[in-house]
C-alpha cells in the first residue's frame, strides 16, 4: 500500500510537463485514505484535480492526460 507522502512530493514538484505546467489531474492509486470518523482506513483512488480533491473512491472517472502516481 502507499501513503501520500510520496504523492505530495510528486504533486509538489516532480509532476510538471516539458513546458513546466502541472498536469491537469493526478490519482494516487492505492491510496490509504483516512475518514477522520474513527472507522477502519480504506484503500481508494485519490482523483486530484489543480489543488482541489476532486474525487475518492474505487473505478474513478479518470480524465484523458492525468498522471498515476
């Protein structure tokens, strides 16, 4: 399983085009994803879009161009 840490690095700096522009959207596959309720953590895509989370869940919509991490 992965955590964020490595994705925040990625989106942080590592994840720019040839031109230095982020990519439109990003999913961290296999994201360990934490509710803050309390219950069990769950294993989720992570669907990030600008600097906005724009999605959690499983079988996301991914857009055309976005990177996995």
């Amino acid at each position: 399983m992965r955590t964020l840490a490595p994705a925040a690095l990625a989106l942080g700096g590592g994840a720019a085009d040839a031109q230095g522009q982020p990519p439109p959207a990003v999913v961290i596959e296999g994201a360990r994803v934490f509710d803050g309720t309390g219950e069990p953590v769950k294993v989720r895509d992570v669907l990030v879009e600008g600097d906005r989370i724009a999605a959690v869940g499983r079988r996301l919509d991914v857009p055309a161009g976005a990177v996995r991490i």
